[in-house]
C-alpha cells in the first residue's frame, strides 16, 4: 500500500471512530480538523505495512504552547487496510477517550484522580481513560487492572520525565505470559526505561496463554485552569451592519425626498435603535456579540445533523453487534475477547501478534 493510500485509510477511519464520540472531524490536507482548534496529526511509521499508526491528538492548532499528544498503536487484521483500521480503533478507545474527557470533564470516558486522593500523582491532576485487555484468557490480567492503581506506584519514575509544564501524555502497555511478559511506560510518545522496569516489576498476573493491556492518562499540572488546553469554538467578530430601512429613512435630514416619519415604538425616543423606555424592540435583541455568524450557524447545524444521524446508526445495529458492544461498558474496562477462529489461530501462533508485542513493538 502507497503512502497516500495508507494516509487516506487511517484518515478515514479517525473520522469514523471520533464520530462515535459526537464530534465532526473532516479530512483537511495532511490533517483531520475537529471541533473548534483540535485536530488529528498523522505521520508515517517506520514499520510501514506492520499496521502501526503514529497518531497525535492536536488540541490547539497552530499553537506551540500546547503540546500535541502523540501515541502510536497497532492492530490485527488479514489486510493492510484492516490492520490499521484496528490500530485507529485501539487508539480510539484508550487515547482519543482520555483526550475526550480531559475536553469534556463529564467522567463518561474516562475516571479523574486529584494529587491528594487515592489513585492519583503528587503536583498532577490525572485523567485515566479506559483500558483495552485483550488476548487469550484475559480475565485474571482485567480483574487486576481493575482493583489495583498502577499510577501511584510509577510516580517516583514519571516525575523526572514529565517535560512538558501544562499537559503530558502517559500510555502504559503490559502483558505476555509466563517468561515472555512485556512492560513499557511511553510519556509524551518516548519510550520510560525507569518506569518501564518499574511497571514490570509490579505483581499483575502472568498466565500461560497470550493477554495484553494497554491505557492511557493525561496528567495536567496541578492547579492549571483546564480551559487553557480546552479549545471552545472560535467567535468570528460581528461586522457592523447598516440600521434597518426605516430607522434609515427616519434619519433622514430636512432634504430628503421621503417625509414618512417612522414607525411608533421603533426609532421614537427609547434610543437611536431602541423600543419605549429605551428598551430593545425584538428585532433589535440579538445583535452585536449575541448574534451568530453564518459559519456557525453552520457548523451548530453540521453537529445537529450528525447527532441525529448517529441515533439512527445506532438504532439500526443489530442484536450481536449491540451485544458485542455490551462487554466495552465495564466501568472504565474494555476487553476483545477473540472468537474461536482467532483462539485457533492463536494457539498455532503461540508468540501471538498482539499489539505492542515486544517483537513488533514501535521504537520510534
């Protein structure tokens, strides 16, 4: 598959998967524009054809004061197109979900750790997304992850490489089997040696079949308004606009060819533009900063339209798919749990091809 052939792939498939989360992003060169000032970077693997992703979550664009998170992520599939289908969805579902509620703070995606409170990092306010356990009999390495808070005990290796002052990016991936288990801790999308060897160090289960885990958290500086890394949607200034015809006509002077006086109650003595009493007449209450321009108009109308879209989407999936979806609603856990074809496969393949294996792992 060509460059641009992968590029469009993944660029589509962003679109796709951010849409779950009901934001419209769309395609715009070598970039995919969201909401507001965010966007979605992309940039070429070395391990092109492997089904890598390099994936960096913008969320002020044209800004160099904010950080843009970078993550890569890797999926299974039969074709090229399918691998990296599934690696956009991995990253969609640890990264992207963090990110969302680090945007939204509603604790729908994603579970908020103050410095002080169980769970969370001394001088951050933390944000753990969901975490995606998936392999050949995953359930002990789920239970785990989901009783134990595996922050708190990086903290001492993660606080000499937190560089970046506001936002910094924490993806943890852990799993293997056995005598062949895999740890590594990535801040800001470059690899923790120390924290990586202190999260493989933790007593998380080790079964003899193949099981992976990954998540991701943000940590914002402690005391930091979180709006200065939020990206409202940008006002575009009002232009001035002329009065109304019969204030117009109503100001004309002594020489003017039209004597008809104006309208009551429109441009009498409330105001150059205003009712009895100096009150606003209705036609005259949204103006200025209170009236929206035609782009967003348009752009509240486009978020309307794909809301509504998305509700018939979903109504339309069918029993297996919903149930499917089902097993993602663990509090904060999503597992893939393989079909039986995959568990054949798998046992033939003992080494696996999970992501992140440490023989496919990404060293960029």
């Amino acid at each position: 598959m060509r460059p641009e052939e992968r590029l469009e792939v993944i660029q589509r498939s962003v679109v796709r998967e951010m849409a779950r989360y009901g934001r419209r992003f769309t395609v715009d060169g070598a970039v995919v524009r969201g909401p507001g000032t965010t966007a979605v970077a992309v940039r070429e693997h070395p391990d092109a054809g492997g089904g890598h992703v390099d994936l960096g979550f913008v969320l002020h664009l044209g800004r160099a004061d904010t950080p843009v998170l970078w993550d890569c992520a890797a999926g299974l599939g039969k074709t090229e197109e399918e691998k990296l289908d599934n690696a956009v969805r991995m990253w969609a579902t640890t990264t992207a979900a963090t990110v969302v509620e680090l945007l939204d703070a509603r604790g729908e995606h994603g579970d908020h750790y103050e410095p002080d409170r169980p769970g969370g990092v001394p001088g951050w306010h933390a944000v753990q997304g969901p975490a995606c356990v998936f392999g050949f009999g995953n359930q002990a390495l789920a239970e785990w992850l989901g009783g134990n808070h595996v922050l708190p005990a990086l903290a001492p290796q993660l606080a000499g490489e937190l560089d970046h002052p506001l936002l910094n990016g924490v993806k943890l991936f852990l799993g293997g089997r056995a005598d062949d288990d895999v740890a590594e801790v990535r801040i800001n999308g470059e690899v923790s040696e120390s924290a990586s060897a202190a999260l493989r160090a933790m007593d998380w289960p080790r079964g003899e079949r193949l099981a992976w885990a990954r998540l991701y958290v943000l940590l914002l500086a402690d005391g930091a308004d979180a709006a200065a890394v939020r990206s409202p949607s940008p006002r575009r200034p009002v232009r001035a606009r002329r009065p109304p015809r019969h204030c117009r006509r109503a100001h004309r002077g002594p020489g003017s060819s039209s004597r008809r006086p104006a309208p009551a109650g429109r441009c009498g003595d409330g105001g150059e533009h205003g009712g009895p009493a100096g009150r606003p007449t209705l036609r005259h209450r949204f103006s200025g900063a209170d009236r929206w321009s035609a782009g967003e108009v348009v752009e509240r109308l486009g978020q309307f339209a794909q809301k509504v879209l998305d509700r018939r989407r979903s109504r339309r999936l069918g029993q297996e798919e919903a149930e499917e979806r089902a097993q993602y609603r663990v509090p904060k856990l999503h597992r893939l749990v393989p079909d039986q074809n995959d568990q054949d496969d798998g046992e033939q393949d003992q080494r696996g091809d999970g992501e992140d294996h440490p023989d496919s792992l990404p060293r960029s």
